[in-house]
C-alpha cells in the first residue's frame, strides 16, 4: 500500500512538472523567474504542497503554480533581502519570527497597531511579509509556521482588509501547507464583521485554523515562555533592530561545563574532555586491576549495571526514522525522545553515517545550550562510518518541545587534518552554500511505572490509538465549553448594552415629556 501510494504521489509530481512545462512556461515564460521554473524541476517536497493543498487535483495545482509563481516574479520574491525593506518598518517591529507553539511550530508574529492603513507603504509591507515567509521557506522546507496575529491596542486605522486579504492569499496560494493554525489575539468587537469577510476569504477547510484568543485561553497554543507580558506570558524578549531576529543557534554545553559559542573554545574544550576520559579511563583500569586482587564479584556488578544503561540507552534511541542527506544520514529524522524519570532515560541519541567517500565534519549547536550537554558537538566521521551523538539534559533541566537542534554538516579535502585546530580552521574557511544543515525537534517519553501500588501490566494496558481518541475527546469537550462560556460572556454583554441602552431611551422620553408639558 505505501509502494502503491509513492508511485501515485511520484507520478502526480511527473504530471504536473510534465504539464506546467507544455502549458504554461511556454507560452508565459517572461511571467516567470526562471530560478522557480527550475526549482520546480528538481523539488520534490515543493511540487508536493501545491499538489496536497489541491487535493492532488492536477489541474487546480497548475492554476495554482501559474498564479504563486506570476505573483513571485511580481514581488522579486527571489531577490528580497534586507536591503529591499525601508528600514524603519524593519525597526518598529511589526512582523517578525519568534519563538515555538505548544506544538514546536515558528511564531510567525503580526503585531497589529503597529500597522496604519496608508496605500504609500502597503507595497513595502506586502514585501516584508513575503520577506519573512520567504526566508523560513528556504530554511524550513514544508515545516509549518503559527500566525500570532496580536490585535491588542488596535483603533479604526489599523483595519486594512486589503492588507489582512495578501496575509492569507500568501498561506492559501503562495506557500501552502506552511499555515499551522492563525491565533487571533484580543480581537475588539468592531472588527467582528471584518473577519466574517476574512473566513469567507480562507474557505470552509482553513476556518477551522482560525483560532480566537484572549489573555485567558491563549496559553492553550503558546505557553507561557513564548508569551509577550500583555498577553499574560513570561518571555522577556524585547524586539530590536539589527540585527534580524531569528532561531540563535549556539554551542550547547560540553562535558566540562559551559563554554563560549566560538569554535576555537568548543575544541579547546573538547580537547579537555577527551584528555579527562583519557585520564579517568587509565584511572579506572588501575583501580580495577587493584581490586580484582581483592574482590573477584566487584567487575562482574558492574558489567551488569553497563548492560542495564546500555540497554536503557537502546530503548530510546527509537531508530525508527532516517534522514537521508547528501552527506550524512541523521537517525532520528526529526525528533529527539528524552525520558522523563531515570537518569539514564533522560539521554538521548544522534547516529550519524557518513554516505559520501570522503570525511565529514560535524558540529551541534542548539537554541538552549544552556540545558544540554552534547558529546561529541563538533567532530569529524570517517566515510562510511557512523558517529553516536549523546545528548542529555544538564543539571536536571526540564526539555522543553520548543528546544531545536542543529546539525551542520560540510565535506572535508582528503589532505584535511581532522583535528581540533584543523577543524576550527575549517569550519572558518567552509563556504556557506557547501554546508548540510538539518534540525531537530525535542520531544518528552512519558515513563509508564507504578508508583505506590504494585499493578500487572495488563491491567492497566491502553493502546495509544484509545489514549489519542480519549485526549481527543477531551480537547473537544474543552473547546465546546470555552465556546459556551463565550456566548455566555457576549449574551450578559449584549443584555447590559440592552439594558443601558433602555435607560438611556427612557431617559430622554421622559425628559422630553417634561419639556413639553412643564
């Protein structure tokens, strides 16, 4: 069945490459940047969200290619850079990407009242966006964004409906599939009628990504560390300019403690912490050379304390899925699962194998190098080779599922050293476009383990199918209450309106009446 549906995927992408060829670029050539007809041809995963966001339909994903790739070439999408933004909509930070969804999802941040309706700065404002969404797309190939659209302090001047109509015509036609879900924060009631023209403009699929928020229930999507302080979080983050505000990958932690983010301290460090494993090493073996004289039971413990970590260890490595890069091929492909109670559970691990017939240099940066230690992060794998990465939380750190981390990767010369000064001069000299990056997302295995009372194991077995269909339900139920007590919230404003409406009418009648017969 998985055979059947990649040849059917494989020949759907062949279809549309084939026909947007025959039946577009030919005749609109001079519509089109050449780079994205290109780009077209050898991208699969692009091809693939046209095609999944028509439903695999060939025909509507054509209309779609022609207007997304028309639209490009209009915006000089392939040439935005910094430059091509006013500098001063880059300094008022009102669009910009920070932080993680509860779900691991990019922040994608619209701060309304920075935005005032003028048709003088609409055009350097649709270029900002694109701007963004353009430089995440090349970074994050298919991964999905998280709109924070912050209407809080928002007046009459910042309704700009053309504006709010180009933000969703670029997740429904010029980067499908990117759209995770759109939170709507604080929204004011006179823009109610505003967004009942926006839902008619997303379509009955999208609607159900819209998700309206307030200072009580955002914290449903977004926890409290990636929450500005007015809406009720605890991220201390001030936006600035320059430079761009983006992921910051650093050198996590290293064996001996922190060390700098310069990769001249992260191999000193290194070098460090081989020569202690060295030294404990020879330390060990003579202590347990002395103690075999006494004690012939001792070796024996721990050979079999080592088999329990290790097969502990094998349990979480989960080699479950592969990344295939030009270089290297990355197991997990996409998250890191850590334990959450034994010590030994906390690890995690990263294979690397070397697919290419020369050495590979490697390092491992992280976007909290505060709570990791990696060992080894930056090092070298021999061709066909394969590298283990042991990751482990520093200091009883809790993994957050925001956490990222980052493997870059670069073919080394055969007549390179691969030691620590050979390395640090490498990584200096490397052209950028010679680098393999991959990220990883971070995710928590909760441990199931009596605590007080002693159970058999089938007793309590539920499968994860019925654990999801439960937890389904239950945020199902919970949206259904919040909803309630939403139209519970707007029946006592409206009956207040009401009444204060009354008293004001009658009021004035009576007034009027004793005008009239006074």
């Amino acid at each position: 069945m998985a055979e059947y549906q990649a040849q059917n995927k494989a020949k759907l992408i062949s279809d549309v490459r084939r026909r947007f060829e025959a039946e577009y670029v030919t005749d609109k050539s001079d519509k089109y940047d050449p780079r994205d007809v290109e780009r077209l041809q050898q991208d699969d995963n692009w091809v693939e969200s046209y095609l999944c966001w028509r439903h695999n339909v060939v025909d509507e994903t054509l209309k779609m290619l022609d207007e997304s790739f028309q639209w490009r070439k209009e915006m000089s999408v392939n040439d935005l850079t910094e430059a091509s933004i006013p500098r001063w909509l880059l300094e008022i930070g009102g669009i910009y990407l920070h932080g993680y969804d509860k779900e691991g999802n990019k922040l994608f941040w619209i701060r309304v009242k920075y935005h005032i309706k003028d048709q003088k700065t609409i055009l350097d404002k649709k270029k900002l966006i694109a701007f963004w969404l353009e430089r995440y797309a090349k970074r994050e190939n298919g991964k999905p964004v998280t709109v924070m659209f912050d209407l809080s302090e928002t007046g009459i001047n910042s309704i700009d409906m053309d504006f709010v109509r180009f933000i969703i015509n670029c997740f429904k036609v010029y980067y499908p599939k990117y759209l995770s879900k759109m939170v709507i924060f604080d929204m004011p009631w006179i823009m109610n009628a505003a967004f009942k023209i926006v839902k008619s403009w997303l379509g009955p699929e999208a609607v159900s990504l819209l998700k309206f928020t307030s200072k009580n229930d955002v914290q449903d999507y977004v926890s409290v560390e990636y929450l500005p302080l007015h809406m009720g979080g605890t991220d201390p983050f001030k936006y600035s300019y320059p430079p761009l505000v983006d992921d910051d990958f650093q050198t996590p932690l290293c064996e001996n403690g922190p060390i700098a983010s310069e990769d001249e301290a992260s191999s000193k460090e290194d070098i460090e912490s081989d020569d202690k494993e060295t030294l404990e090493t020879i330390s060990n073996e003579e202590q347990t050379a002395l103690l075999k004289k006494v004690n012939i039971i001792e070796p024996t413990f721990k050979a079999e304390e080592n088999e329990k970590v290790d097969s502990k260890m094998k349990a979480f490595k989960k080699p479950l899925s592969v990344f295939k890069g030009p270089l290297l091929h990355i197991s997990p492909a996409e998250e890191l699962y850590f334990g959450s109670t034994e010590p030994e559970e906390k690890k995690a691990l990263i294979t690397l194998t070397n697919v290419t017939k020369n050495v590979v240099a490697f390092k491992v940066r992280t976007t909290a190098p505060e709570k990791y230690r990696v060992k080894p992060s930056n090092s070298s794998c021999d061709p066909g080779a394969s590298v283990d990465i042991v990751v482990s939380p520093h200091g009883g750190l809790t993994v957050s599922a925001q956490d990222r981390f980052l493997i870059m990767a670069a073919e080394m010369e055969q007549s390179s050293g691969t030691g620590p000064a050979e390395l640090t001069q490498f990584w200096k000299e490397v052209p950028r476009n010679k680098v393999m990056e991959h990220r990883l997302r971070c995710h928590t295995v909760e441990s199931i383990k009596p605590t007080t009372l002693t159970l058999k194991h089938h007793a309590f077995n539920m499968s994860d199918k019925t654990s999801e269909e439960l937890y389904l339900q239950l945020n199902r139920l919970l949206e259904s209450n919040r909803k309630l007590e939403d139209q519970v919230q707007h029946c006592i404003w409206f009956q207040q309106w009401l009444l204060s409406l009354t008293v004001v009418s009658l009021a004035f009648v009576i007034s009027l009446f004793y005008l009239l017969y006074s």
